[in-house]
C-alpha cells in the first residue's frame, strides 16, 4: 500500500512522506524469570519458542537486516536495558505490530514474553550512511 506523499501544510511546513520498506528495530533483554530458569527450562521450554517466533517474523513477511548482541564486555544487570537489537525490513505495519504480538501468544505452554522484554521500534535508515528508497 502507498504511503503518504509529501503535503504541503497552510503554515508553509512539508509534512514528508514515509519511506518503504518500514525500517523496524527489536530491542530486548532477557527478564529476571529467565535468568531465574533452570537451564534445563531455558532449553526445552524458552529457547525452542525463541527461534520459532524468529522464524514466524520472517514468514510475517520481517526481512533480517542486522543483528547485534552488545555483551561482549558486560555481564549482569547494567544502566542499559536491552543487550541485543535486530533490525529488519517490513513492508506494512501490520507485520511489525504481529511481530510483538507473536511474544505475548501462548504457544505449547510458554508466553514467551515471561523470558524477555522487548520493543520495537520504527525508523528510517540513517540518511548519512544509507540510501533509502523512493517513497511509495
């Protein structure tokens, strides 16, 4: 579906149009309950959820950007909250709201938002590093 085009406001402004694909960036951290876990539970139950809802954001129509896990000179609780990102490409923001959506679905017993918190957030690639793509 088209985004906005660019439309001129009565006060002079230019309100720009939303560039696509949608540039959104996931956020997370592991909660107290995963870390409280049996690594047996983390295994069996957490992990396997994991890389399904990974996977069910791909088939969502989610396209892999980057990925980036800052954990290599920390460990703990930090002033920072979330210790990986993944950035991907969605066409509609439909697929970003099902993405979070997927986190909250109980599936064979486990809310896998009970292991992590997340957030997603939408963006643009930054204009001086990367082209972007002509609005639609």
């Amino acid at each position: 579906m088209p985004g906005p085009e660019s439309k001129g406001m009565p006060n002079g402004w230019t309100a720009l149009p939303l560039y696509r694909p949608h540039r959104v960036m996931v956020v997370g951290c592991a909660t107290a309950n995963f870390f409280a876990a049996p690594e047996e539970e983390k295994e069996s139950r957490f992990l396997p959820r994991f890389k399904q809802v990974l996977a069910e954001w791909e088939e969502l129509g989610a396209r892999v950007i980057a990925s980036f896990c800052d954990d290599v000179f920390q460990v703990g609780a930090n002033s920072h909250p979330w210790a990986w990102n993944l950035i991907y490409e969605v066409d509609d923001l439909d697929v970003a709201a099902a993405m979070v959506q997927a986190v909250r679905q109980v599936v064979d017993g486990v809310r896998l938002d009970t292991y992590v918190e997340l957030e997603l957030r939408v963006g643009r690639p930054f204009f001086a590093r990367e082209e972007h793509s002509e609005p639609s």
